[in-house]
C-alpha cells in the first residue's frame, strides 16, 4: 500500500492551494480517507474525512475554508484549502482507514507554509 501525497508549498496569508493524495495497493473506494497536519511542538490533528458514502467532516478550524473530496476511479484524494491562515502551516499527511478501521495507512507528508 502506498499513498503519495503532493500540492504542498509556500503561499501568503489568504491565498490557496490544492493538496492531492494518490493511493496504490488496496481497494480505495472502501476505504474512509483523512486528512491530517502536524504544525511544530503540536500534536497531528485531524483535518478532515471523507468516507466511502463522501461523508464529509471537518475540523472546527477549517470549517468554510477547506474541502475534501475523493475521485475513486482515480484511487485519489484531494484537499481544497482556501483562504489560509498562518495558523495552518504544517506538515499535512494523508490518510486511509479500511472499513471498521482494522487496518491503517500513512502517506509522507507534504510541508504547507503560509506566510503572513
């Protein structure tokens, strides 16, 4: 199983990026996938979900500002994120959680800076 993340970079305060997650090695559509980050001398935090029925959920933080979004045929993952805030720079890592969570998965991370 392999998950690929990418779309990370430097951008200023306000602006947006587009992070893609691509999945390999297992049966993408079944699977719940996530978003995290991890800021500096913080805890990983979860950012949002998508289930296999596109349930959405999100952090508090980034209600109105982010979107996932999931294109199964493309065994891939997406977050939108708009309207950044210095707050949200961090190292964001994708996720996958098969059914009933009995097996889990991480991607690499990909560095999201946002400049104030």
């Amino acid at each position: 199983v392999q998950l690929q993340a990418s779309g990370g970079g430097l951008v200023q305060s306000g602006g947006s990026l587009r992070l893609s997650c691509a999945a390999s090695g297992m049966i993408f559509r079944l699977n719940v996938m996530n978003w995290y980050r991890q800021a500096p001398e913080k805890q990983r935090e979860l950012v949002a979900t998508i289930s296999s029925g596109f349930r959405r959920n999100y952090a508090d933080s980034v209600k109105g500002r982010f979107t996932i979004s999931r294109d199964n045929a493309k065994g891939s993952v997406y977050l939108q994120m708009s309207s950044l805030k210095p707050e949200d720079t961090a190292v964001y890592y994708c996720n996958a959680k098969t059914p009933r969570g009995t097996y889990e998965y991480w991607g690499q991370g990909t560095q999201v800076t946002v400049s104030s």
